[in-house]
C-alpha cells in the first residue's frame, strides 16, 4: 500500500501536480503547477515538503528546461536544502538520456526503489516488536518499513512525535499510517522523554533534510532533542539520510521560518510576534546509532 | 503589578469568582460558582489550575462546611494534588480563627507573602542578566520574580515554552508577562534544546505540583525533558516547590488526563483516539539545581 506521500508531486503532461500538505489530514487535495514562478509559491508556501520538494525541483527543470535557473530559484526560496547539487546529479543523468524528462525520470524511479532497499536494510536491524518513535514525515517510507519487517517475521507500532508547529507528525505521518492500517500512536514533542523512561519505544527512526560526511545530520526542529534523549536512554537512534551529503555543518544555511509560523495550527488566533522559531536542528553524529542512505549505504556506529 | 493569574479565584459574598483560564488570552472571564458541584465541574473542566485548585479548595470547604467531603470530592477529579493534606492544613488553622473564612483567608494571605519571599530568594540565586526558559505557569510568580531581581539590580527576559497540549506558557505565561511589559518570546516545546545548546538561556525556572522530601518534583509534562537537557547543558534547573510534599513519587497518583485533550487548542478537528497522553512527569531530585519551598525554604544541590 503507497502513501499519497511517497509521491506527493507529479508530471502529467505539461502541468505538475502538487498534494497540498498543508490541507492534510483533512483534504487531500492537489494544486496544479504551470510556471517556475507557481512552483517558487508551492515552495514557499510549505505545499510540499522534504522529498516532495525534490520531485517539485526535477519537475520544475523539465518545465521550464533550465536547470541553473530552476536550482538558484529554489535555493534562495528553501536554503537548507541543497538543490544546486539536485542539479548537477540532474546534468550528469541528462547526458545519458535524449530528454531532460527521461533523465528526471530514471533518477525518480531509482529513488523508490532505493528507499525500499534502504527500509529493508532498516528492517534487518530493528528490534523484533520494533515499537518505533518517529518525528516529522519521511514521504511513505515508514509504510516501506512496516512492510519490511512484516516481511521478516518482525512487528511494527509507531509513536509519532506531533512535530510542531508544522504538525508534520500528527497531520502525515499518523494519516499515513492509519491509512495503512498499521498500528501508530500520536504524542506531544514534550512527552517523548517519558516514553523512553517508560520504555515504551525501543528505537528511533527519523528522516534528515541534510546531512554531512561524518554523519552529522539536520532535520525538522525536536530531532537533536530526540536524540540526545535517546542517547542518554540508551535506545538507538537510526537515520534515513538523504544524498547528496555536505561536507560540515557550518557549511549548510539553516533557514529561520517566520515566527508567526509558531503559532501555525493552533487556535488560528495571534499575532504572537514574540515567538522564537529555529525551523531545523543539528543533531551530532556522535549521538546516533545508524544511518542508511538513500543510495544505497548502511553503516552503524 | 500583579497577574490576574496571582489570584485566579476568589471569594466574594457566597459566591466563589474563578478565572477561566481555558479561555486566555483571548478573554478575561469569570465564571461563578456557587456549589461543591459547580466547583468540581470548573475543576474536571481544567478552568483553574495549579494555585487556582489550592484557592478553589479553600473557598469551597468555606461555602460549604465540610472540609472532608470538599477534600475527598477533590481528590477524587484530580488526583494528582493532595488536597487531603490541605484539608489537615485548614483544620489546624481554624483551630486558632473564629470562623472557618478567617482560617482560610489567614492562610491564603500568607502564601502570597511567602511566595514574595521565595521569589526574593531565588532572585539572589539567578544570574545577573537572567535570561531564563520555563514551562507551564506558576500563576504570577514570575512577575514576582521579575520584581525581585529588578530590585537588587539584575535583569530578566523570559523564554516560555508553549507547553502542549494545554498551552498554559503560550496562552498564560506568555500574557501575564507581556500584560506586565516584561520581555518574553514563546517557543514549541521542541525548540528547547536547540536554545539550549546555542547559549540563550542561562536558567530554567519552573513550578512543581507535587514534590517528595527528597526533592523528587512532578511537574506538567516536559518538565521532565527541559531538566534532563538541562542536565547536559549544565544549565541551573530551578523549582518553586509546593507544600505539602509527600514522601516518595510512587505514593502520588499521576493523573492520565483523557487522549483527545492531546489535540486541545490545535485545530479543533478530529477525533484522533490514538493518542498517549501522560498530564504529568516526575523529574528526580539528582539532575535538580535549587528548590524553593512556599513555606521560605531555599535549598541547592
């Protein structure tokens, strides 16, 4: 069974089509994106998110067929995310293929098939009534995980971390999972810790939106606090990471969101303007446990 | 300047006057209560909170008469407070007092005394530019506070956690600050440990609503995770101790408020059942910096 999210952005004809996430769980609607500048909106605008803005960046190129252009643009829209190496991986397929369309579609079918591998390699390591707590949204994957250990004779149950302010957690992934049928439990960010005490969860599994060479990887905002509670419990820590990789943290643009976005999905009331919002977090590649790559790689501490 | 959080409930003729704190910042209501039934129902309903309870309890052996009854009918909806201990408090009082409302408001004047004195205290405790994080609310005591350290000099900006699910720092701590003109930024409760990490907090302050002789303190969920980070930061974790204490955690009843509260104050849609949903965690004595006690006890680790 797919997520709606393993593949929340498409190309039908000459107009993408976008699942608005921020209407999720209650809608599931889609927009349609006909320029560069619809797809900058989408962008900005959080319709899309993480892998779907990796769809949306190699969409944008066949569109508008200037890679350059299309990656600067995004860029300056998403900074934490590195398109400019989006592109080159887009320019190097490019040149094996007859169209740009060809190209972009051979990379986004490697992807799938590699998040599969990468949730069977996961799956391996994992306890065997893995109780698994999770933050934010990793596009499907974690329906490629259940599916997985199910494969092997394992268990699987989610705890999902509601991820404010953007509610990832409570709004796609615990949609996503009960959709599936496979069992998930929502929680507040700051209950997390509790759980661990409590040792209801024996494991952490989390995307990345960046990560470095050493293992270093930034992510939605609450995964370094996972972590380093996770560490302190001694409960392993995996990552799903994403190529390409950068070289050292202080090489990646963490992007500061606007701080009304605090209050986003709460009571719809404000304005608050005093409100802090660091969007991402660094989490140290000292305090995780495992990391699986999206080309393919495992490795363990 | 005082919060209206300072006094949340109050007496007046054999009417009891409770703010409904479910309804800030966006209205300062009262609602009246009258009998021990409306008083449980403002009390099951989560109008009053905290020191709220404590006043409510009182007010209510008053208009009533029968401590016991009024205590054990408390206990009963909320079982995490001892209010049998209260109701051995206001028994002893009214030994000395006339009337049963001259116990009480002998008592009830001489915790805000006493909660002058504790914040007086923990000023001289607080670093000279006190930059510090809390969680939940502690019903005017941080302006108290705010107060203190002005007065011998030093000065203090706020960041408020916005404690999910109920939102007690963004919807009251954050406005009791802010109506005080006192500097204070709201932040999810997952953002804590990246402010943290990169220096902005220099203390964490926080309430307790029960605590043991040891110094054992349980709080609102997510106290327990601010200390355990703070831990690691090695930043001072401060707690504005309640009497009466028990004598060890396991004696408390942690109250398991209902799942659906989770999605309280978010958008309003669901019902989303599957959800945890521990109201209270315990953070030990060993990772504590400081106490506070209402009856003028300072101690530190």
């Amino acid at each position: 069974m797919h997520s709606p999210l393993a593949f929340p952005v498409q190309l039908r004809q000459n107009t993408i089509s976008v699942l608005d996430e921020t209407k999720l769980p209650l809608e599931e609607t889609y927009i349609q994106v006909k320029t560069l500048k619809d797809a900058l909106q989408a962008l900005g605008r959080m319709k899309t998110r993480a892998f779907g803005q990796v769809l949306l960046f190699f969409y944008a190129c066949v569109l508008s067929g200037e890679i350059e252009e299309v990656a600067a643009a995004f860029q300056k829209t998403r900074p934490t995310f590195d398109f400019f190496q989006l592109a080159d991986v887009l320019k190097k397929a490019s040149q094996k293929t007859p169209t740009l369309k060809e190209a972009v579609e051979s990379i986004i079918e490697g992807f799938d098939e590699k998040r599969k591998v990468r949730a069977q390699r996961l799956a391996e390591i994992l306890p065997h009534e893995a109780r698994i707590l999770t933050i934010c949204n990793v596009n499907g994957e974690l329906i490629y995980l259940s599916e997985a250990l199910k494969g092997i004779g394992k268990t699987a149950t989610f705890f999902v971390s509601e991820t404010r302010p953007y509610l990832q957690g409570r709004r796609l992934t615990l949609w996503e999972l009960r959709r599936a049928h496979i069992p998930a439990q929502v929680l507040c960010d700051n209950q997390a810790a509790v759980v661990m005490k409590k040792g209801l969860i024996n494991c952490v599994v989390t995307g990345s939106d960046r990560s470095t060479e050493k293992g270093d990887i930034i992510n939605k905002i609450g995964t370094y606090a996972l972590a380093r509670l996770s560490h302190y419990f001694k409960i392993p820590f995996y990552v799903l990471i994403q190529f390409p990789r950068a070289l050292a943290v202080e090489e990646i643009a963490i992007e500061e969101r606007p701080p009304e976005e605090v209050f986003m999905w709460l009571d719809g009331k404000g304005p608050w303007p005093e409100a802090l919002y660091p969007s991402f977090d660094v989490t140290p590649s000292e305090i995780i446990s495992g990391w699986m790559d999206i080309s393919g790689d495992a490795r363990c501490a």
